[in-house]
C-alpha cells in the first residue's frame, strides 16, 4: 500500500498509544504509584517529559518511567528537570533492588488487577483501540502483512492483542515481539530503543518493504537504526530535523487516506 507516497508491503505495530490508548492505564497507574510512594500527584506534561527527555533510561519501559518520576519527586525541583534527565544525574536504574521491585508490583496490581487478569485491572477497564472497526480488515484485504514490536511484557502484549481480536485472526502470534521473546538462539530480544526486536520481526517475516508505525522516540531510533522507515502518530514530542524516512501522521487510521 501507498502511505504518503511510499509502497509497503509490510507494516509493523506499536502497542500503546498507537493501537490502543493508554492515557487512562498507564498513565493513571504512574501516577498512582507516584503519589503513593512520594505524596505527590504529578500531570501528564511531567510523564511526557520524563518519556521524551528520559531516552538514555530505556524510558519504553513505564516501570522505569515511574521510577524516574519517584527520583525526581524526592531530590530535584521540578523546574530542574528537564537539564537533569538528559544530563543523566540520577544514578542509572536497577532492577534487582527490593524497592524498584516494590514499585513494580505496586503498580502492576493497579495496571493488571490483584489477582493480575482479574477482569479489573485498568488493562481490562481502562484501554480502549485507537483504531476504527474496518482499519484491521482494511489492511487484510489489501494483503499487507501486519506485526507487532511493543516493549510490553510478553504476557500482557498477548493479552491485550487476544482480548481485541487481533491476535490470530490479523496478527500472528510469532510476529509479535515483546518484552521476554527470544530469538532462534533462545537468546532474549533486547528492548526498544535498540534496532533488535524490529530486525528479528523483519527476519521472521522475510519482508523486503515495511514500516514501523509507532509514538515515541524510543520507536523512532528503533526504526532508524534498523534500516526502516517509521510513522508517527500521535502528539509526542519527538525531534527530528530533516530524516526522508520520518512520516507523521495524527492518527493510525490516517495511513489508510494516504
């Protein structure tokens, strides 16, 4: 298909905030676990700087997002923050010490439920597709071959593709790389913003012309970096000056009207 004057064959999905809006999941459970740990309510703006100028602290990942904006909270004022993200003066972020695993599950009983996939976590209740009803059916009857690359746990990536109806019967199982997914080695499949995970999902699909599609920054340098173009949609801040293989759109339905 032809997307701004460009042909795919192939086109590779972002999870959140590209196929479904997390504004109400994610986000919610980040600050939540904001205020619980420090008793401070922090606004969206606050996430998106952390997202947009955090890049060096694998910031894909909303566990590190929140701990990033435990840190902040605590030591810095807020108008400081944007010199000390990318100055990187926080001490880089461990995953093994019991109190960012005390954060982590803090926030995944909110995000998931307690017991987690109870029907009513904020991945059940909160999380609605961003795409219209024809957008996927669209694509399928126009033989474009659809993946995905999230940096959501296998897991929950599984069970928000399933839980819309998108798993199987447009997307398949073995083309969705995730947080967890190995490659033909057994090897793990690193993390966005590294290229990985998109070079293992061109690889397991042979396709010779696909796009990423996706919101953040992390996405973009994943795409760049593995050779491909990539769409934006969304509003994030994202800046790039003068790249041919940087397309934004407001809406993952847009690529369809181009």
């Amino acid at each position: 298909m032809s997307i701004t004057g460009k042909v795919y064959s192939a086109i590779i999905f972002d999870v959140d905030d590209t196929l479904i809006d997390t504004s109400k999941s994610y986000d919610v459970a980040i600050k939540k676990t904001v205020k619980n740990y420090t008793g401070i309510e922090i606004v969206d703006q606050q996430i998106n700087l952390v997202r947009s100028a955090g890049i060096a602290y694998e910031v894909n990942n909303d566990w590190n997002v929140t701990w990033l904006l435990i840190q902040l909270v605590k030591k810095f004022p807020k108008e400081q923050w944007q010199t000390i993200l990318p100055a990187k003066k926080i001490s880089e972020i461990d995953s093994q010490i019991a109190e960012y695993i005390k954060i982590k599950e803090f926030f995944q009983d909110i995000y998931l439920g307690k017991p987690h996939f109870n029907g009513q976590g904020l991945i059940d209740t909160s999380e609605k597709p961003i795409y219209s009803a024809t957008f996927f059916p669209e694509l399928q009857n126009r033989g474009i071959e659809m993946a995905v690359v999230t940096s959501r746990p296998t897991e929950e990536a599984l069970y928000t593709l399933q839980h819309n109806h998108l798993l199987d019967n447009f997307i398949r199982e073995d083309l969705v790389i995730s947080v967890g997914s190995k490659n033909a080695d057994g090897k793990l499949i690193a993390e966005k913003p590294s290229p990985e995970p998109i070079l293992e999902c061109l690889y397991r699909m042979q396709s010779k012309s696909a796009v990423y599609i996706g919101n953040s920054t992390s996405d973009y340098i994943a795409a760049r970096d593995a050779g491909i173009d990539f769409i934006q949609v969304g509003t994030s801040q994202i800046n790039i000056k003068d790249d041919v293989h940087y397309i934004k759109l407001d809406n993952v339905n847009d690529i369809l009207i181009n």
